[in-house]
C-alpha cells in the first residue's frame, strides 16, 4: 500500500540505537511538492528512489542499488547519543526495536530530545554525538552523508537545494535542506507496510551490470521508471537487452 494520505510519524535508526529518528508526514494536502519534479505532475514529498550512483554503493557497500525516502527539512528530527553519555553500556545495543518488550514511549524518555535534522545531519562543525560523516568528494554543510560512528549503520545522504537543481530553478520556499534516509534504517513495522517503494530509479547509468540487470528483471524493480541520470529516460531497448 503506498503512502496513506492521513498524517503519520515513521521511525528509524542505526542499528544500536545511538542514532533515532522521526519523521513527521503531514496530511497529504499539506505535503511539500517534489521540488524537482514539474509542479503538474503534483508528486510530493516524501517519496522514494534507488540510485545506482558509484558513491551511493561505495558509502552503503551495497552492490544492489540503495533505496532512500526523500525527506524534507520540515519533516525530520533526530535524537543522537554522545559517548561521553554511554556508561553503562560498553558493547551492543542500546535498544533493540525488534525485541518483544520493545517500548517506543519508554525508549524515548530516556533519551536526548529530538532535534531538527539540519542540527545534526550536516556535516561541518565537530559531532558531540555518535553522528559521523562519511568522507566523499564532499563533506560538509551543503552536501555529506551520515554514519553512526558507534555501529557503523550509514543512515543519510544529506544536500542543500540550489536553484539548478529544481524544476525551472524555483527553490521552494518552506525548506532547503533535503534528507535522503536510507530505507533499510526505518523500523521494520513501516518497510512491512510497503510505504516506500521506490517511485524512481535514478543514476542508473553509472550502475553496475549486476545492479542494472536487477533492476531491469526483478519484481518491484523492473517497472519503476528509471533515468540515467537525473533525467533521460532509460529506453525500452537498454532494459530489454539487459533482461535477455
Ligand atoms: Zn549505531
Ligand atoms: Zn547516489
């Protein structure tokens, strides 16, 4: 089922649980528009893609392409552990959402508040939580990607909008930061839910041939369009011949 139109809050994080995030979707009507995307085409945020660029799969180490929920400013909060707090607990998880007796309310109230992403998720200042940046052709306030420095889980890709990269250079006016959340991190009860699969496949020419011929074959993959890079369309002729 894709997502509901009615407001919902969708959770996630790292693997040991330095890491915590929310993200707050308004009702539909409320949603943000793309602000790629031609406004008649009324796609809105959030929604999700896979991207087989060379350091989306180096930084995830994921010979499949990585699928993410596009995610705007307004939308995310992130609650991050500092190590200077971990005394308790020298090795595993500080919370283990898959466990039965997991209780979201009683996790969160012994944990740093929420903050806004832009607070945590850019890279440039010196991090006092376990948030790390991953070290790419860039790193820092407009452009980086995040890791937990304690479990290693790669949470986001992170980049400030700039107007070449909107749809005839109109930067929206509610944020410009924008969040990609790497959907393995989202608690499980909300991937079972399907909410977010990929609408788009991007960068799709700088895949693999084992990344670009599963996507070209595999359910749930196949008939997402795709472009190569963030336009030009991938021809009926290029996915045929990588199905043969
Ligand atoms: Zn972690
Ligand atoms: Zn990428």
């Amino acid at each position: 089922m894709p997502l509901p139109d009615d407001a919902n809050t969708v959770t996630g994080g790292c693997s040991c649980g330095a890491i915590r995030y929310r993200i707050a979707i308004p009702r539909l009507e409320d949603r943000p528009l793309h602000p790629m995307a031609p406004p008649s085409t009324n796609t809105r945020l959030p929604n999700a893609i896979t991207c087989h660029c060379n350091d989306c799969r180096r930084s995830t180490g994921a010979l499949l392409p990585p699928a993410m929920a596009d995610i705007p400013a307004t939308m995310l909060t992130v609650s991050a552990i500092s190590p200077s707090s971990e005394s308790t607990i020298v090795s595993g998880r500080f919370l283990d959402v898959l466990a039965e007796d997991y209780d979201a309310e009683k996790a969160d109230a012994d944990r740093p508040p929420y903050v806004p992403g832009t607070q945590t998720f850019l890279a440039g200042e010196e991090s006092k939580t376990w948030i790390r940046f991953y070290h790419t052709t860039s790193c820092g306030k407009a452009w980086s990607r995040s890791f937990c420095g304690r479990c290693g889980t790669p949470i986001c890709f992170h980049f400030k909008l700039i107007p070449e990269y909107c749809h005839d250079g109109n930067l929206p006016k509610e944020f410009e930061d924008v969040f990609h959340i790497y959907l393995g991190t989202m608690d499980r009860e909300f991937l079972e839910k399907d909410w977010f699969a990929p609408d788009s496949e991007v960068n799709f020419k700088f895949g693999t041939p084992f990344s670009k011929s599963v996507s070209a074959t595999a359910k749930g993959l196949k008939e997402v369009p795709k472009v190569q890079e963030f336009d030009g369309e991938v021809t009926k002729e290029e996915l045929d011949h990588l199905a043969a």
